[in-house]
C-alpha cells in the first residue's frame, strides 16, 4: 500500500473517495480503491505491478478523485509505460 502525504489528507481528504482513478503519461486509467483509517489514506490495489522497490511516484491532484502520476525507478528514470488497449 502506499500512503497520501498528511498535507495532502488535510487538504483534501473529505473529497476524495474510493475507488480513484490514476492517469498514468500514456493516456491510461487505473481504477485503484482507496482506505482511510486512522486520519490517513492509504492507495491500495490495482498499480503494483508496475512498481518495483525503490519506485517514486509523483502524484498531481486533478480534483473529483483524479490524479496524474509518473512513475520512476530506484535510478531516477520515468518507467515505460505499457502501451494503452
């Protein structure tokens, strides 16, 4: 699972909902569900195979529980995306 940051659950965390949809560079469209526990929200299935350890995501909140997000590797490299069905 991965966490939102604190400032980003304060901000905005009565608005958004599961499931949200992440829009990754090649036009594609995740549907991924969310938890909230605890004052925290936590992304949890749906994206993990194309995460490996040591990825870093870069999320942009587009509002109504959708967010851009590039994904790179442990060396700092955006991934290739799979190419959009």
């Amino acid at each position: 699972m991965c966490g939102l940051p604190m400032t980003f659950v304060k901000k905005y965390g009565k608005e958004v909902s599961s499931p949200v949809q992440l829009k990754v560079p090649n036009g594609d469209e995740w549907s991924i569900r969310l938890r909230k526990h605890g004052g925290e929200i936590w992304l949890q299935t749906g994206f993990r195979s194309s995460l490996t350890y040591g990825s870093l995501l870069v999320f942009q909140y587009e509002g109504n529980c959708l967010f851009n997000v590039h994904i790179f590797d442990e060396s700092a490299m955006e991934i290739s995306y799979p190419f959009k069905n």
